[in-house]
C-alpha cells in the first residue's frame, strides 16, 4: 500500500482527494494538514511514501517547507497554473512534480505511483511555460556548457515528459540500461545530481 500524506488549507480539496484516492486499491491517505507548521509535526509522526503539497497555504506555504526541510518524502506539488514563480521555486527546491487540484484519479493515482517508483511529473505544458516564464524574467538561453548530444537531448525531453526509464526505452526503441547510461551522463554534463533538476536546466538552457 502506498501511503500518502495530503496537505493543503483547503478542506474541500482534501476531502475530495481522499476520496478519490480510497477508490484505488493501492494507494491510502494516512495523514493530513492544513499548513506547513502543521505538515511537519503531522511528518514526524507518520510514515509516508509520498507527499501531496499545496503550494500556497496560511501561515508556512509548501515551497518554504520543502525548501526548509532536510528529509520530507518525495513531494508532488499542489496547483493551478497561475502561480509560475512559487511553482519555479519549488522545482528548485527538489519537488519531484506537479498535479492539478482537479486532476482525474487516473492521473493522480498514476502521478504517485510514479513518484514513487522515482519518477518526475514534468508535463510538456508545464515545460513550454516553465520556458516562456524564463524568457520573460531574462533567464540564460542555450550555453555552450550544455554539450548533450542528440539522443541525450532525445531523452533529456522524454524526461520532461514524466516518462519513466522504461518508458523512455520502448519509445526510443532501445534498452533501459542504455536509458540509464544517457541519464547518467545527462546529470553530469549539466552539473545537478537529479533527474528534477535536470529537468529544470534543461528548460533554463532551452535545450527542451
């Protein structure tokens, strides 16, 4: 059973997330909170496999949690699409991905298992306005540091897409330890340690 940990100040949002997610068979809300202050005693106490975040909340929000806190569980943020730099903030502060708050049960119940398996949940919507929000703000383009080469660049957006290194394998028609090699090697050309943050320089970079 996966367990999650569901906070948001909104008592009809948990309410219906619960909800839908008892209609799943592997997936139990086993712990919630209305604020980030309350999120981290609620942490302590429970153990969980996956963390549902509200991004804006009363009192601590979910960026500064996440970005406050040492050791939460792997986190899907909580939001809607108008709030591009608390979203951006929370990429940077390590979130594995984003869902909307009227997402379908498919969808959420698939986002967490992904989450879970060590996914991300990098939607292409969620990239071309990540992109156009750096445009914007006058983010770097495309550096010469960013030297990935076609299948890595290949991946790099595949990655994006929340696909997972199996996924990413039987889309570009080879094996899942080639896929590994090419993440390995994405991670260290582009200096970050995760597949998130990859993700997120890629996007800086323009190179997806």
């Amino acid at each position: 059973m996966i367990r999650v940990a569901l906070v948001d100040d909104q008592t009809l949002v948990r309410s219906g997330i619960r909800g839908l997610l008892d209609l799943t068979d592997d997936i139990r809300v086993v712990a919630e909170a209305a604020d980030g202050i309350d999120a981290g005693r609620v942490l302590a106490q429970t153990a969980v496999d996956v963390l549902l975040l509200d991004v804006r909340m009363p009192g601590r929000g979910g960026v500064e949690l996440l970005r406050e806190s040492e050791s939460l569980p792997p986190t899907i943020m909580l939001t809607t699409f108008d709030d591009d730099d608390a979203l951006f903030d929370a990429m940077r502060a390590g979130a594995r991905g984003f869902l909307l708050k009227d997402i379908s049960l498919e969808r959420l119940a698939d986002g967490i298992r992904a989450v879970v398996a060590g996914e991300t949940l990098f939607r292409p919507a969620l990239t071309e306005r990540t992109r156009a929000s750096f445009r914007r703000n006058g983010e770097p383009a495309a550096a010469s540091l960013a030297t990935l080469t076609g299948r890595e660049t290949e991946v790099l957006a595949l990655m994006a897409g929340g696909l997972s290194n199996a996924e990413i394998a039987a889309s570009l028609g080879c094996g899942e330890g080639t896929v590994k090699n090419h993440v390995s090697s994405i991670l260290a050309k582009l200096g970050v340690r995760d597949r998130v943050r990859a993700v997120l320089r890629g996007i800086e970079l323009e190179l997806i």
